[in-house]
C-alpha cells in the first residue's frame, strides 16, 4: 500500500508539471489577415541551435541523421551533469549502475547492456573523452566538470568511434582554451552526503599564438548515501596447521557510505600559429577515494521477503546495508586491505590528449592522439551481507593505453566529399585479485597468503588496427547519400593464473591459461537523408555494430570450470533506424522522431553461479530492440525565457534465441529446465522471448526551465524535470524477483544571476526519492536447490541509484 500510495504521488508529481506547463504556456496570438500590418518588433526567444559533433565534425543536430540528445554548456551546468551516472539521469534511454568488481560499470541504452561483473568486457556503449575511446568501466569514476558538450548517441556508432559501439555512444568534450580571458570560482555543500567542493578555472591567453586553461576540482564527503547498520561481529578462527583456534573481531564498516573524497585536474594548451592549423593538448588527473566500495550493493530482494544469511533482517528497496570490515589479524597480512582491516577503494588516473587539425584549403586533416592510464584499488566485504562466516576480497586492476587516430577529410563545395581514417590502439590490462573465505588461518605460509582462500592474477595485452572510410554525395542539393566501412583487426594474449589455492578449495591447481585471440570485422553503414528546407530532415539508414571477443580476468577457475568459461566471443548488431527532424512555428517548436529495429548477435553476457562463487563469461544467441522515439522543445517567442522539452520512449528488446544458465535456486515450475544444457554445461533455462534486462518499454521525461527577470542587474532561473520509466528486470537472466517498478524520477534546480558576475544555485536531485535499480546479480552464497522443485532463489544485490540530494552553490565569474 506504502508503494501503491509512492507511485501515486510520482505521478501526481508529474500531471501536476504538465498542467502548470499547461497555463503558463500562452497561446500564440491568431492574426486577421484583413487587418493592418503594423512593423513588428525585433524577434526574441526561439530555438537555438544545437552543434554536436556525431559525424566527426561540426553541424547542427537538425542536419545530422543521427538519433542524439545533447546537452549544452548551460543545461550541463543547470543540473549539475558532473558524472555518467547523471548523463543518464537525464536521459530516459540510458541506465548506468556503478560497480565494485568486474568492469566497473553497466551502461545500458535501448535495452542493450554489458553485464559489470566481467572485468574482460567491454561495455556496449562506448565513453569518448575529447575524441579518445576509453575501454575501462572505471571511468565511471572520473569526475567530469568544465565541460563543452555532451553528447549520447543512440545506435550502433561504429564507422565514427572506433570500436565496441554496438549500442551507442556517450561522447563528452570538456572545455577548450579561450581567447580571452575568463574564470570561475565555485563552492559547494551537498546537504545528504554532507558533501562539500570547489572548482577553479581560469583561461585566457598567453601569447599572440597561444592560450591556456586550468581547471580544478576537490571534494570530501562527511557523510554518504547508504547507511550501514552492522554490528561488530565476533568471529572464531581455525589455524588449520597447528589445529589451534582463536576469536577475533570483524569490526563495522563505515556508518555512512561512500564517505568519497576526489580530487581533479586538467591543464589545457591551444595553438595556433595561423589561421589553418590549430593543436589543443591536454593532461588532466584524477584521484578518488571511497570508504565502502560495496556502499550502493544492497540486497533488495529475497526469495521469503528475509534474507538468507540475516533471517531477522527484511530485505527492502531502501538505502542501507551490513557491511563489516575485516578483522585486524587479516587486514595486517592481506593484500590490498587498508590499515587495520578497512575497506575502501582507490581510484587514479593519468591522460593526455592532443587533437590537431591541419586545414589545407579542400582537405582537413585530424591526428588524435592519447595515453591513458588507470589504477583502481579495493577491498571489499563481497557478500554484502553479515554472517559469521565473511567474505573479503582485495583487487588491484590497472589499464592503460596508447593509442592514435588520422584522418583526412575532403571539404569541397560541390556535390561529393570524402573521410579516410585510420585508428591503432595498444592496450594492458591487469588484474590482481585475492579471496578470503572460511574463518580460516595456515600460519606456516607467508604471511600474505595465511588467511587467503585463494588468489588470481590475469593479463590481457591488446592491439588494433581498425581503417574507415565514408564518402557523401548530394546527389541533388536536397538529398544526401552517404556510406562508409569500417574494418577491425584485433589481437587479444591473454594470460590467468591462480597463484595461490588454499588446500580443500573446489578450485584448480593448473598451470597458466594462455589464450591468443583474433577477431577481424567488416562494418558498413549506409545512410539517405531528404531536406527540402533548412528545417526539414528525413532521414533513413543502414548500421552495423561490433564489439570485440575477450578474455575474462577476473574470473574463477573451479573444479566445475572450463577453459572456454573464460572466454568470449565478438558481439555483433545490424539494422534499421530512421526519423524526421522538424523545425516549425518561425522556430518556436523543434519536433524529432526516430524509428529503429536492430538485431544483435553472440550478445556477451556474464553469470555468477552464487553456491560455488563461479563466474562463466559467455556469449547469449540473438536479441532483437526495436521501437520509436520521440522528443521535443518549444520555445516560444512570446516569452523568450521559458523553454520547455519532453520525451516519449517505447522500447521492444527481447531475446530471439539464449539458452541461459538457470539462476541460483530456480525451480522447475519458474523455468529451471533439467535437460536444457545452457552455455556452459549447466542447469538451464530457455529465454527465447523474454524481455532483456535493463529495458523498459516505456520511458519519457518532460521538463521546463524559465529565466525570470527580478530587478536591474538581476534574474532568477528555475528549471524542473520528471523522467518516467515503466517496469523492468534488472537480472542478465530474468530472475524473478529481480524485478524494478515503474517509477518517476523529479530535478529541479533555482539559479539567482547578477551581472555582475556572482550566482547562487540550488540544485535538486531524485527529489521523489524513488529507488531505483540499475542491474542486479545473485549474491554469493545463497539460494539452493537449483533444478529442484525445493529449490530457493537466491538473494538479488542491486546497484542502487543515489538518493534525493539537495546541493547549494555559489559562483563568481570574472
């Protein structure tokens, strides 16, 4: 009744929004064609016009035949778009959950997503920084302030972005150098997370050919969003070489997660020694730092309604957790524990990039070139739960990467122009990773490895060579055809090890795992677009998508393993997608309608068997999404400071052929088939048919944002949006109780502006406080009875969404 009465009010929230859009909207005035026209007065208000870059150059996003959402420098700073979760959050496509193992992050966008717990996968929508494709989930934890734009492009984005663009892209350009001189000061005060920040930027030039940009960022939190209710937890331990026990203590984690402290850099250089050449590197660095990685895993739903490791305790859609640090006997010995046991995560990172452009008149030719690296520390209490029998696990991973693309771009006036390109990337992967399970002690080995259950170690050294080609031809000046490919050959040596295997494990003493993979792909698109005017695209097209095959790192190798659990296959996507753009109302209202159906092949998917803690990377048969889009904004003249936008999503993934792995604890009657083997040898179930995780068929937002004059000198800015989604499953494999709610999502932010360059801002988010799930995994060591009519689905951990957070903040500009 409590979430009956919930949703109730969420939508009270957002008819109550569209009425007030309603009233304060006027009409616009009839004019009688009889009467005398007077001289009108100057014209204001209206669209503005949005540049993105989708096709690897400038053009607004009316021309392009591409389904985007962009945001402009003033909506990504009116609500405060300062990570991919918020990206997200602000498009009713997109979901992203932020992950303690595996890659770091599932990123899902049309019903299409990459599972977070295979460390070896690439996600399916790829994040490019400034031009470069970052391959690493753990980008979710950059921090991204001082932008330009941001774009998400929706599809399969092969031919322009490199690789691993099957679903889509999320393209983000922070903040070029400026000619004149310019700078900011920002200070902060999240209320929930008692989170408070600062930023500086300055920018201007140097000299008469060069000019700079620094820009910083630091944060601490005091608090956190989830609240930790464990207990100190007394713990008896057997030294299993002397037969000797003793007690011990595992201490509680943090009351309040994540406790996060960051800190951000980025130096940026522009030169232009004339009018054809410019060259703009920048290096920028971050450092983060959680007291819980595990802070948004919450165990949200159970089989009973109670957990299995805590029977007292009631598993609920609400922000809090039983988090338990390790004891100081392990925490003193064990790999990549923090002092005395704690938990916690470290993130850092180093780029650099250079995008250069030379103009030869007719031609332009564009060098990218990047170095990144990324180091991401953790330990973690990995079942998420309170037992008297903990899980610890501590990891290491490192990614970095060099990499370079070149093209050459014709610009002639007439009717045919031409891309060529090439993209090499040389990348390493590590990853360094230790279990502690048993309450158990072998005091004869070396210290690091007396309380270890077992440890593995993997590499994955990658290279790239991927040629592109497009070439567009307006074959009369109101159609444009265009059509490219683009082709990858990819390496992949991979390496894993178990270095260390506790006596009595279920798990192999094998030698080293080397595999050498190669994948090459052929990726076309083809592309017609119609513009009878300036302010009219139709548009329709061909796309093909891939993703590269790949080892998983951070897998386990049990008795019940195989060599081919470890690796994967390329996933692959074609299809269809189409719309119109319209501009109408003297430019007023802009109207954007895509229609799309794409088929995706040997989806990569990742399963967490939760009785024996094994994890089996794979490949699903067939999906197929398919659905429309539509999205406006008006802007009226009548009042040329409101703006309001809106958003209907309808959305058809589902899979055509997957021979799943049953979930832990799936009986006969929920689909548990004894005789369908799944993909790897398992227990099984057929989910031809079923919806894909992450996929709602319904989302939609609405939102409207008007500049209120107050007095000479000042104005006041007030902005609301509701994004709406309807129900989902949030399991990989269609658990049952792994299922997310129809929920309605409300920001709303209020800036007061002087002229005279200060600014106070307050800035709401997830103001319904709706919880919200964006993926879910069995956790380990529940459920039971797998293929048994007695069996008991295991307990679901989620990556939870953030709660209503409340931030203020001052700006001065000058």
């Amino acid at each position: 009744m409590i979430i009956h009465n919930r949703f109730a009010a969420s939508r009270a929230v957002l008819a109550a929004s569209i009425s007030m859009l309603a009233f304060a909207t006027p009409a616009l005035a009839q004019t009688d064609p009889t009467e005398t026209q007077v001289a009108e007065p100057e014209r204001t208000g209206g669209l503005t016009e949005i540049i993105v870059t989708a096709r690897k150059r400038a053009e607004s996003a009316q021309n392009i035949p591409v389904a985007v959402t962009a945001f402009a420098p003033e909506q990504i700073q009116r609500y405060d778009i300062s990570s991919v979760e918020r990206i997200a959050a602000s498009t009713p496509s997109l979901q992203v959950g932020k992950a303690t193992t595996g890659s770091g992050a599932q990123i899902t966008l049309r019903g299409i997503g990459t599972p977070a717990s295979a460390l070896g996968i690439e996600s399916s929508t790829a994040v490019i920084v400034d031009g470069v494709y970052y391959g690493n989930g753990r980008i979710l934890n950059e921090g991204f302030f001082d932008l330009a734009r941001i774009e998400v492009l929706k599809g399969p984005q092969a031919l322009f972005f490199g690789k691993n663009a099957t679903a889509g892209v999320i393209s983000i350009a922070t903040a070029d150098p400026t000619d004149q001189f310019e700078g900011s000061t920002r200070v902060g005060y999240e209320i929930k997370g008692q989170r408070a920040f600062i930023e500086q930027i300055l920018s201007g030039p140097i000299s008469e050919t060069l000019s700079g940009r620094i820009a910083l960022r630091g944060a601490k939190m005091w608090g956190g969003y989830t609240t930790n209710y464990a207990p100190d937890l007394p713990l008896t331990f057997t030294d299993l070489d002397t037969g000797t026990t003793f007690n011990t203590v595992a201490p509680a984690g943090p009351r309040e997660a994540p406790g996060e402290r960051e800190l951000l850099g980025r130096a940026s250089l522009k030169w232009e020694p004339n009018s054809d050449f410019t060259s703009i590197t920048k290096a920028s660095m971050g450092w983060n730092r959680a007291n819980d990685p595990g802070w948004n895993n919450v165990i949200f739903s159970c089989a009973n309604g109670f957990s299995t490791l805590m029977p007292d305790v009631p598993c609920e859609r609400k922000w809090y957790s039983y988090h338990n640090a390790a004891p100081a006997e392990v925490g003193e010995v064990f790999p990549y524990a923090y002092e005395g046991g704690a938990l916690g995560a470290t993130y850092k990172s180093f780029q650099v990039t250079n995008n250069s452009n030379y103009d030869l008149g007719g031609v332009m030719l564009t060098a990218v070139l990047n170095y990144q690296n990324q180091r991401n520390r953790w330990f973690s209490d990995s079942d998420y739960q309170q037992r008297i029998t903990q899980i610890f696990v501590g990891s290491y991973e490192k990614w970095k990467a060099l990499s370079g693309e070149f093209r050459a771009q014709t610009q002639y006036d007439g009717p045919l122009n031409a891309m060529v390109g090439v993209l090499y990337q040389d990348s390493k992967l590590t990853a360094d990773q230790n279990v502690f399970f048993g309450n158990v002690q072998k005091s004869n080995e070396d210290p690091v490895n007396q309380f270890m259950a077992f440890s593995k170690y993997s590499t994955t050294d990658g290279e790239t060579i991927s040629p592109f080609a497009q070439v567009v031809w307006n074959v009369v000046p109101e159609v444009e055809l265009s059509g490219g490919v683009r082709y990858t050959h990819e390496t992949k040596d991979s390496y894993f090890i178990h270095p260390f295997i506790r006596p009595g494990i279920a798990y192999q003493e094998l030698n080293p795992i080397e595999t050498k993979q190669t994948f090459t792909d052929w990726t076309p698109e083809v592309t017609i677009a119609y513009k009878p005017s300036r302010n009219l695209n139709i548009y329709a097209g061909y796309k093909a998508g891939y993703k590269s095959g790949g080892f998983s790192n951070e897998s386990t190798y049990t008795n019940a393993s195989l060599p081919e659990d470890l690796d994967f296959e390329p996933e692959k996507a074609k299809g269809f997608e189409g719309g119109i753009k319209a501009t109408v109302a003297d430019n007023q209202l802009r109207l954007d309608l895509a229609l799309y159906n794409y088929k995706y092949t040997d989806l990569q998917v990742d399963f967490f068997e939760a009785q024996t803690f094994r994890f089996v990377t794979g490949n699903a048969g067939s999906a197929r999404t398919k659905g429309a889009e539509f999205s406006f904004e008006f802007a009226p003249h009548a009042l040329p400071d409101l703006s309001v936008r809106g958003s209907a999503n309808y959305n058809d993934a589902h899979y055509i052929e997957f021979a799943a792995p049953c979930v832990t604890g799936q009986t006969p009657a929920q689909g548990c088939n004894l005789t369908f083997n799944a993909f790897d040898g398992s227990l099984g179930q057929d989910l031809a048919g079923v919806r894909m995780a992450m996929a709602p068929k319904w989302t939609g937002s609405l939102g409207v944002a008007y500049d209120i004059p107050v007095s000479d000198g000042l104005s006041l800015g007030v902005s609301t949006d509701a994004r709406y989604s309807s129900s989902y499953n949030a399991s990989p494999f269609a658990n049952p109780i792994a299922t997310q709610g129809e929920y309605v999502n409300l920001d709303a932010s209020m800036f007061l502006k002087s002229d005279a360059g200060w600014e106070l801002g307050v800035i709401g988010k997830n103001l319904t406080n709706q919880f919200v799930v964006s993926g879910a995994l069995d956790a380990p060591s529940t459920g039971s009875g797998t293929g048994t009519a007695a069996g008991r689905l295991a307990d679901q951990r989620g990556y939870a969404n953030t709660p209503r957070t409340v931030q203020v903040q001052v700006t001065y500009r000058y």
